[in-house]
C-alpha cells in the first residue's frame, strides 16, 4: 500500500529536504487544527506566498487564544 503522506497535490512546498511535512507530523503529535495550522503556514512560508503565510499563521495564532483563554494577543 503506498504512503499517502508521500503525495503533494498543488505543488512542491511541502517537500523540504525530505523530511516530514506539516501534516503528517502534526497528526502523528495529535495538534489541533489551530496549531497544525500555525505550523503549516511557518513551514511553507518561505517556499509559497512569504509574508501572507505568515500572516495566516499569526490569525491562527490570535484563533488559538482566544478560544483558549478568551484574550487577543
């Protein structure tokens, strides 16, 4: 049976010097959707769309707290 984390559709960002990427990990380490964002968009920002990446990346962040602890950071 093939490795379906093995498959990138839309593009190559994902395939960073053969190692694991975002969405494998974060479902091997059981992260939330929150999270598993924050780290797709770091991940990928510098091999697709730069500083909106990371800018998705800080919205999921502000995501995180407030329904954690009902605060904006």
């Amino acid at each position: 049976m093939k490795n379906p984390f093995n498959t990138q559709v839309g593009g190559t960002h994902y395939q960073k010097d053969g190692l694991m990427g975002p969405a494998e990990w974060c479902m091997r380490h059981e992260l939330g959707i929150g999270e598993f964002n924050v780290i797709k968009y770091v991940f990928r920002h510098d091999r697709k769309d730069g500083i909106k990446d990371l800018r998705k990346a800080k919205q999921y962040l502000k995501f995180i707290a407030w329904v954690k602890d009902g605060e904006t950071i």
